[in-house]
C-alpha cells in the first residue's frame, strides 16, 4: 500500500465519458470512459499501441474522436481546437520533447506564459504600462517554476545544449508556466536513467502538492506508476481493460494477463 492509496475523491475534474476514435480500419480508442479527479494523480498505461497517446491526443485537441464527450469542469470540449483547450487550464508535454532547442531555457517557459498575455504586439504606446506590468508578472511565475525544478544554474542556457534528462524536465516547466489546472504528460520519465526518473516523479508529486495541480501521466515504468498514482487507468487495444488505485489495478487478473509475456511486463507486481 502506497501513502496515496487512501485518498477519497471528489465530484470529478475531466469525465471520459464513451470515447471512440478510429483510423480508417484501425480502432484505437473503444468507448473509453473514466473520469480524472481534481488534484490527482492519474496514469494511464498499457501495451504498445494500446490507445494511450490517442486518448491524450484526445484530450488536448489534437485528436477528434468520432463518438464521446470529454468534459472539462462540466464542459465538453470535443471540437475545440487545441489553444483552446490550452486557455481553459489543460496542458501537455510530448513522448518527444517539442522545446525550442536555439532558445535559453528561460525564453522557452516565457513562451509557456503567452497563452496568459493579453498584451499582444498591437498594443504598444497607450497600454505600454500595461505589458511591461503583465512582462514582471510572467517572469516572476516562470521563475517560481525554475526555483520548483531546480533548473536555475541552466536557465541562460540553449536548451539543444542540455542532457535529455534536463530538457525533459524543461518541457515540464514550460507545461508547468501556463499555470494549469491540469497537466497532461506523455512518457516524462522514457529514455531516463535511475537517478533522472527518481528526480521527475519528486517533481511531478511536488507540482500536485504546492500547486494542486491534476496530473495525467502515461508512464512506462510500473515502480513509478505504482509509487506515484492515487488512479490507474489500463487500456489494451483501445479498451479501458481496468480502472482503479495503484493496489486494485495490479492485482486485477485482466492487468496481469494483458501483461504476461510482454516486452514491457509488470515488476513488483
Ligand atoms: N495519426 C495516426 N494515424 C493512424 N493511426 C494512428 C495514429 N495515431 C495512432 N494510431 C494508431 O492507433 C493505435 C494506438 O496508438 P497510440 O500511439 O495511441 O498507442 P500508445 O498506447 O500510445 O502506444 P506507445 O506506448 O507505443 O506510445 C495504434 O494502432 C496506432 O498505430
């Protein structure tokens, strides 16, 4: 039993509620439905190709499946576009890190804030005041995230010059700069070594604490998953195969069978 095994959960954040999506003749996603709770942790996981990308693509608004309604906070946002969906409080990082790799690290948060800006570039002279205020405001919250993750003796840096490790976890703050209310992140821990994975899921686990943040993470690696999750979500060829806390789901016999004899089989099961 996990310390977050315990928790008791509210009336839900996002509801999953039926949702189908296809490819042609490929199914990847069958009427999945589950719901996320405010203030959370969530994994989602499962085999190659389960469905597990799709359904985050889903959700951020790059993905519109066919059939479903995803509801944020009690509305759908099926059809709206990803920025969209960005400004209502959901954000995401990739399974491959999509930074701006010629920018400092800095400058790539900042561009995290720009969904915050009201000030755009049309708004020089008369409301000069105005976006020099909101400009001390962005870099005062992008510099709370760089204190967070422990990244400010890189933050001048070009973040095509940093280990992996460390531009994953600047992907994280630039998820983290736009402030949301939910954070979406695809595989944050893939291609790290111990020592890496440890420091991210310290990471994540301190962003849901001091922020509140919901956090929905599909993750590889079971000791993470298990340490780290108040709700694990199982998907196998598009289907939720289990849904329940961290202890529920690894004693499930449909979990143990989808993973038995697979590449990426279940340890400390
Ligand atoms: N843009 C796309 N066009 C066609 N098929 C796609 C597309 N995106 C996903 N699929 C298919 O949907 C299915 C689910 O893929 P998805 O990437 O969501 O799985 P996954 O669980 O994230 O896998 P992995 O663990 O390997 O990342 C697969 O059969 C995949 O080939």
């Amino acid at each position: 039993m996990t310390h977050r095994d315990s928790v008791t959960l509210p009336a839900p954040q996002m509801e999953i509620d039926h949702i189908g999506l296809s490819f042609g003749g490929v199914r990847a996603l069958l009427s999945v439905t589950f719901n996320i709770y405010p203030g959370t942790i969530q994994a989602i996981i499962g085999p190659n190709g389960a469905g597990k990308t799709s359904l985050l693509n889903c959700i951020s608004g790059l993905y519109r499946p066919q059939q479903g309604q995803i509801r944020f906070e009690g509305r759908n946002i099926i059809g709206m576009p990803p920025h969209q969906i960005a400004r209502l409080g959901i954000a995401r990082s990739f399974q491959n890190i999509e930074l701006f790799r010629h920018m400092t690290v800095v400058d790539n948060l900042m561009l995290g804030r720009h969904i915050h800006m009201r000030s755009g570039i049309f708004s020089g002279g008369l409301y000069w005041g105005r976006a020099q205020r909101e400009e001390v405001e962005h870099r005062a919250f992008v510099e709370q995230v760089i204190d967070l993750l422990e990244i400010q003796s890189i933050r001048k840096k070009m973040v095509g010059a940093l280990s992996y490790g460390l531009q994953k976890r600047v992907e994280l703050g630039r998820a983290l700069a736009m402030n949301p209310r939910l954070l979406l992140l695809d595989e944050p821990m893939a291609g790290m070594n111990t020592e890496e994975k440890e420091d991210m899921a310290r990471f994540i686990l301190d962003i849901n604490e001091e922020y509140g943040t919901t956090i929905v993470l599909i993750e590889h690696d079971m000791g993470v998953v298990m340490d780290i999750s108040d709700r694990v979500a199982v998907l196998e060829f598009g289907q939720l195969i289990a849904y329940g806390t961290p202890a529920e789901v690894r004693s499930d016999p449909k979990v143990i069978d989808a993973y038995l004899g697979r590449e990426h089989a279940m340890p400390r099961m």
